[in-house]
C-alpha cells in the first residue's frame, strides 16, 4: 500500500518537507480494518495513531441509558485516535469502529514518542495537529449551541460528504443531536430547495 497520502498529509503545516515526510512516513505501520472492526474498544487504552488513507471511521460512548451516542466521524485524510486515552494513557470511554473497509498507517504513542524527541519538526507538526484539533472541537461545541440542526447538517455535507455517504442516518442524527425523525425532515427540506 503506498503512503504517498500519509506523506502529503505530513506536509500539510509546512513544517515538514518532502524529504523529512518520507523518513517520516517510514515509521508507520500500514494498518487494515475490516467494515465493523473496533480500532479502539471502550475500556481499553488508545495505542494507534491512525491516519486514514481510505474509508470511514465512527467514535462512539454510551449515554446513561445505555444509547449509543456518536462523538465523530473520519473520513479519509484525517488522524483517528482518542486523544485523552492516547496522551494520559488511561481506559478510553469510547470505541472506535469502522463503518467500511478502512486502509491507513499506524504508529504506536511509544513510537509517536520518540519520534517527538528525535525530530523538532515533527514535534511543531504535532503542535499544530493538536491545535488544529481543539478549534475543531471548539467549534462543533459551539456550533451545537448557537445553530440549528438543519445548518450543522449542511456543514456536514459540506465538509465531510464521504461521511454522510457512508454512515447510517441514526448515527448521524446521534452525531447532530438529534432524533433519526428530525434528521429525516431536515434531508426533506434539503432536497425540496
């Protein structure tokens, strides 16, 4: 499998070359998932950085009642790990499944690491992956708050098509807070206009 996607997503801050990104790359593992396979199961600790050549991807914790709840999504060109897990090395809360045939590269925290120590830029790319991450982060939270639905949904579509493709209608109406009913109405309005 060629990591010509994983180089070029290395390079995406600038704070990488070509040269360094296929050095780089050169660590990671190639990594397969089978449709339905857990990357990650709840109670257990997140050891994969994962980035995703191909596929989809579903995080997901379980409410009060037991309900499933979708936390995210990931879609192809995107890092696929639970962040608090990963970097405080306790039991993750959540699980991460693949909702399709999934091919990307992996590398271990211990990997990731020393990696860290051994190469400033991939420390500064690193920084800027994880900031990158909490304004997303950010963003969906507030988006919840001060927008409706049917405009979260749009970003949705916007932003992540190969997700609304690919994922149930009830995992993503989880994802938007919403009832399976609500997102149904919305996609009709959608598709009225």
């Amino acid at each position: 499998m060629p990591n010509d996607k994983l180089r070029l997503f290395l390079q995406s801050t600038g704070f990488i070359t070509a040269a360094q990104a296929a050095d780089i790359a050169e660590e990671f593992s190639p990594k397969v998932l089978g449709k339905n396979d857990f990357l990650l199961q709840a109670g257990k600790i997140s050891d994969d950085y994962f980035f995703l050549s191909t596929g989809v991807l579903r995080a997901f914790a379980h409410d009060t009642d037991g309900n499933e709840v979708t936390t995210a999504f990931y879609a192809s060109g995107q890092v696929v790990f639970e962040v608090a897990s990963f970097f405080q090395r306790t039991p993750s809360q959540e699980y991460v499944q693949a909702l399709t045939a999934c091919q990307g590269w992996s590398i271990t925290y211990a990997q990731l690491n020393a990696l860290f120590h051994a190469r400033p830029e991939f420390r500064e790319f690193g920084r800027s992956m994880l900031v990158r991450g909490f304004a997303a982060l950010k963003m969906r939270m507030l988006a919840t708050i001060t927008e409706p639905a049917a405009a979260r949904y749009e970003n949705l579509l916007r932003t992540n098509p190969e997700v609304v493709q690919h994922a149930p209608l009830r995992h993503i109406a989880s994802y938007l807070g919403i009832t399976d009913t609500s997102l149904s109405r919305i996609r009709k309005g959608l598709a009225r206009k």
